[in-house]
C-alpha cells in the first residue's frame, strides 16, 4: 500500500513490536503474526499494512455492548465539544443546519446536541460497531447509518465530525476527501486525531506503561504533527481553528482551493529514534526507575509524576521542582496540571496551626490548588474537575 506522499518506499520496525503481545489478545494469528509497523523514509509518515477483515474487526470485535465506561467517557468528550465549538455552536444551530458524526459511537454527542441546541435541519450518525449503532437508534432515537460508507449526495453537511476515527482507517485520504465533499461550501470539518512523536503519552488520559497499547494495532495511521497537516492539505482542507492539548490534536476545517501537496516532511530517522527512545523510556518506567526513563526521553508525564512520588514523597519542594520542570518540558501538560494541583491540597497543613489560632478554611495553599485547576481546566475542560 503507497504512503500518503504516493511512494512505497517503507522501512518496516517490526522488530522492536511484540507478536505475543497481540497474539494473546487475539489480534494477531498465531499461525500468521504479520504486525506490519512501518515508517515511510520518504515523508516519515507511520502506519501499518492492511488487516484483513478491519471493517469487520469494527463491526464486531472492537466494542462489544455500550457499558459504564463507555458513558463516562463519551460525557468527558462531550465537555471537550461544547468547549472546542464554542463559537461555532453559538453562530450556527439556531439555523437549521445539517450534522454528520462520522464515528459516532453510541451518539451521546448527537444525542445532546438534539436535547440542547439543534432546532432544526438534519442530525445523522454513522458506526460501524452494531452494539453502539443498536444503542444510539433505540435509546437515543437516532438516525444512525452502519454500511460501509454513508451515501451522501454533494454539499449536505454545515458540519462533519470526525473525532479520533481517521487513525482507525485504512484509506484516511480516501475517506477524508470524500467527506470534505459532502461539506457545504460554507460549512466546516471538526477533526481530532492522536499525535504520537511528542509527549509519550496516551491521549485518553491513561497511565503510558505500555509501549506496545500506546502504539495500539488499532491505530492504522499513527500520526505526527506534520503527518497529519499533509493529510488535511492533500483532501482539499484548511486550518480554520486548532488545539493540541484537550484530546490529541483537534482542528475546524474548511475547504481549500490551495493545491494538494505535501507541506513538511518529517525525518524518519529522526521519527524512528523517538520511537526507540519512548520504547526504551516506558521500560525503564516499569522497572522502577523513572530517573533513567526522563534521561531518555524528557517528554514522558507519568515518569515526572511517578519520580515526584517514588523518590520524593515527604518532600513539598522536590516534588513541586519536578512538576513545575515537566510542565515547562512536556507538550502534554493536563497531568502534570493535575498533579500540581493535588500536591497543594495534599500539602495545605504546612506551618501547623498553634492553639487558640482559628481554623483556616481557605487557605493559600488551597487558593494555589484552585488557580492551577482552573488552568487545567483551561486547557482541558472536563465536568469531572469542574
């Protein structure tokens, strides 16, 4: 299969992958354990060859029934929308747009679109998952699509999401250019996708530990901050609005007349040592040595928080040091928040209250606590901090 630059030109990593690994979660067969981990040296774009049967992996396999956590964490995603189209929900949904999710899941977004701001128009889901597309139709009432592709005539949609599912997709420009086509003129893409090569961390929030999870088989398009750039420009896209801290990297799109080219290359060298040193570091991380992890590789979150507590847990400064070192160092900065916050409100009996003085309820530690949770929740706005 050609690299989205049109070479075939791959250099391919499986020797740093566990076959076993996926073969005891049964993703890989044993009798054919074919990983297929590459890295085009043309452009560094990384992916994986085709699976047989993906769509029916998605259809069947991937997701099961709808359960709690699916809930919880689709309610988190919905506070990421809310915020992120802010604007455009404000301008737009009193005038009887059209919306597709493209990936809906179970459609709790569609779903709470329909309860709070969408008067009019169209609002359609489309899911390959039968559990989820059953969920959305019956609990929800949605119009749910579950065929291969929706069939979509040109320029329906105001607005088309597309929220982390194009790194699921085997033809991401195939995919992405057809739906840049059934887009209004006037009307925009709301894409979010991972971003690996940065912080080595999990975009879903999730302690990394686990290099071969973190480069997850699922994952067909593992994309840079360049990569996917390319991407979007090769579909006839644009960057209107963008963020790279609430859930991987996030864009508003509109339609381009710019030529469909090839804007950065990345260095697949360059692309293939990170990949190297974030294997490297989460194994030091699970041996216990998270020291020897941020020598490797300093963009790491969790191994900033697991030194602070493993080696420095008495310790108010050390630890306030270390986080305060990671945030500036890390591009992913919602942990680090986090821990931050909780070290102040952990530590709020520093200088111990004498008798007969009163009792401090607000005190300068937990007025500290506050403003770094309200930065996190600047960047990453969720109801479970709020």
């Amino acid at each position: 299969m050609k690299c989205i630059c049109e070479n075939d030109n791959w250099e391919y990593l499986d020797g740093i992958r566990s076959k076993e690994y996926w073969i005891d979660r049964d993703i890989l067969d044993y009798k054919n354990p074919h990983i297929g981990f590459k890295i085009c040296q043309d452009c560094g774009y990384v992916s994986y060859d085709s699976r047989p049967n993906l769509e029916e992996h998605y259809r069947r396999d991937y997701r099961k029934l709808v359960n709690a956590g699916n809930i919880v964490t689709t309610n988190r995603k919905v506070e990421y929308h809310k915020h992120f189209l802010a604007d455009w929900l404000k301008e737009n949904l009193q005038h009887g747009v059209s919306v597709l999710d493209y990936g809906c899941a179970h459609g709790q977004f569609l779903s709470w679109l329909a309860k709070n701001h969408f008067t009019s128009g169209k609002l359609c889901g489309y899911e390959l998952t039968e559990g989820f597309v059953n969920f959305g139709r019956n609990y929800y009432g949605l119009d749910i699509v579950s065929k291969k592709e929706p069939d979509e005539k040109p320029e329906t949609y105001d607005l088309i999401i597309i929220y982390h599912t194009l790194e699921h997709l085997e033809y991401p420009v195939k995919t992405l250019s057809s739906l840049r086509d059934a887009l209004k003129n006037d009307g925009v893409i709301y894409l979010s996708v991972p971003v690996w090569f940065e912080s080595c961390d999990e975009a879903s929030g999730q302690a990394t530990v686990d290099f071969e999870n973190l480069f997850h088989l699922n994952h067909c398009n593992v994309y840079s901050r360049n990569s996917i750039r390319n991407t979007i420009a090769l579909c006839g896209l644009e960057i209107v609005k963008e963020d790279d801290q609430i859930y991987g990297h996030t864009f508003l799109l509109k339609k381009s007349t710019a030529k469909k080219v090839i804007i950065a290359k990345d260095d697949h060298a360059k692309i293939k040592d990170i990949i190297m040193r974030q294997q490297a570091a989460i194994h030091y991380y699970n041996q216990g040595d998270p020291v020897k992890s941020l020598e490797i590789y300093p963009d790491y979150p969790d191994a900033y928080t697991f030194n602070a507590i493993k080696n420095h847990m008495k310790d108010f400064n050390a630890q306030k040091e270390i986080y305060e070192r990671g945030l500036d160092v890390c591009q992913s900065k919602a942990k680090l928040y986090q821990a931050l916050g909780g070290l102040y409100l952990q530590w709020d009996g520093l200088g111990a209250i004498k008798p007969g003085e009163p009792q401090r309820r607000y005190t300068n530690q937990v007025q500290k606590a506050e403003a770094i949770y309200n930065t996190l929740l600047s960047v990453k706005p969720t109801n479970e901090i709020s």
